[in-house]
C-alpha cells in the first residue's frame, strides 16, 4: 500500500539551531501535504502545509520544501526555542492522508 | 466557539465489552475520520465518512464500526473482536468542497484494558 517515511525518528538541537525533518511519500497522486505537531496527550495540531504547484512555503520561522519530482518534502524549523520541544507529524494524500511515524524534537537549552 | 468534541477523554474497557466513544464537530464540516494512535506511533486510519449515511473501512477496521446519521456526528464502537483496544484515539473532520483542506482534531480519547 501507499506509506509516508519520516527521518529522523528522534532529533536533538541547541536552541537557536536550525532543524530539518524529511518525509519522503510513495503515491504519485499526493497533492496536499501538511505538517502537524502533537505535545504529550493533546491532539495533532496543523503548524503549516503546501500543495503540489508551490515548491516553497514560509511563515515567520518555518518553512516547508516540496520535491513533486523526487517525492519528497521537508519542514525547515530555524532559531528553535523550547517551546518547538514536540512530536511532528507530515502526511500525503489527497481527502484522505497518509502519515509519517513521527518525529520526537528535543531543544536543548 | 467551533471545534471537534471528542467524549469521553477516559474509557475503560472490560473483556468482551463493547464500547463506544463519541465525537461531534460544529464546524460544518463534511468528511470525519477516526485514527488510532499507539504509543510512538503515526496515525493510523480506522474509519472515514465522507457523507451522511455512508463510510468507508481504513486500514485498521477490524474489530471497529461507525455510524454516520448526522453530519455533526461519527461515534466510533470499539467492539470485543478488537482484542488490542489500548490506544489514543483522534476523530478529525475536513470540508470535502475545495480539495486539500487541512484534517481539524479533537483532543482524543484514551482507551485502556481493564
């Protein structure tokens, strides 16, 4: 069946560094492709998304890059304080999604 | 105020129990979907319901069955053939009009074994 691969399972950075998550999807079709992040216990929450005829997306200090061609997509986090300590989530798809396992970002202070 | 209700936050299963958890948007939304969440996990996807009085099985519909009657509703039963029930479980909803619109959550339900 279709999948979304995520990487890094679990990212550790410095405050103020950058951090890079890359998903990488298999169904041609996507179209939409969102980036959510979940704190311990709450629901998923949407931080940003891109569609497939834009190759770049920016708001304030996270950007998403699209690949249609490689099939892949990344989110771009800069200047990290504590509070972007959490577990993103991306996804694929059209009406329905198809998500990525995750990744556990640790800032450290 | 506009959002997903999803209740109870808390449910406990007994052996052989059928159990249901609720879930409500007043967004006006079309499609609602359930997922399931296991511990370190993605979400996976249980059921989806595009329209009132009809769905659609996801990945994962074993041991699970829905309703849709309302458009406003979409309970989710988690019966005893589903013998791994322990997880968090999220109920989404989305406008079907324009396509790609992003999935809105609840705050999930958690399921345990007693």
């Amino acid at each position: 069946g279709e999948n979304v691969e995520q990487h890094p399972s679990t990212l550790s950075v410095q405050e103020g560094d950058s951090a890079v998550i890359k998903c990488t999807y298999s169904d041609s079709a996507s179209n939409y492709f969102p980036w959510y992040k979940q704190e311990l216990g709450k629901r998923p929450q949407l931080i940003i998304d891109i569609r497939s005829n834009v190759g770049e997306k920016k708001d304030q200090r996270i950007a998403v890059t699209l690949n249609k061609t490689a099939k892949h997509f990344s989110l771009h986090i800069t200047e990290t304080q504590p509070e972007d300590s959490a577990v993103y989530f991306c996804a694929a798809g059209n009406y329905q999604l198809i998500w990525g396992a995750g990744t556990k970002l640790i800032i450290k202070p | 105020d506009g959002g997903i209700t999803q209740s109870p936050k808390y449910l406990f299963r007994k052996e052989g129990q059928n159990v249901t958890l609720s879930c409500e948007q007043n967004l006006n939304h079309d499609a609602m979907y359930w997922y399931r969440q296991d511990p370190g996990q993605g979400l996976r996807l249980i059921y989806y319901s595009q329209i009132v009085n009809d769905f659609q099985k996801g990945d994962i519909a074993e041991g699970y069955s829905v309703s849709r009657e309302k458009k406003e509703s979409f309970p989710l039963t988690v019966t005893s053939a589903q013998k791994n029930p322990t997880a968090f479980y999220l109920c989404a909803s989305t406008k079907l009009t324009g396509l790609n619109q992003p999935q809105h959550f609840g705050d999930g339900t958690r399921l345990s074994i007693l």
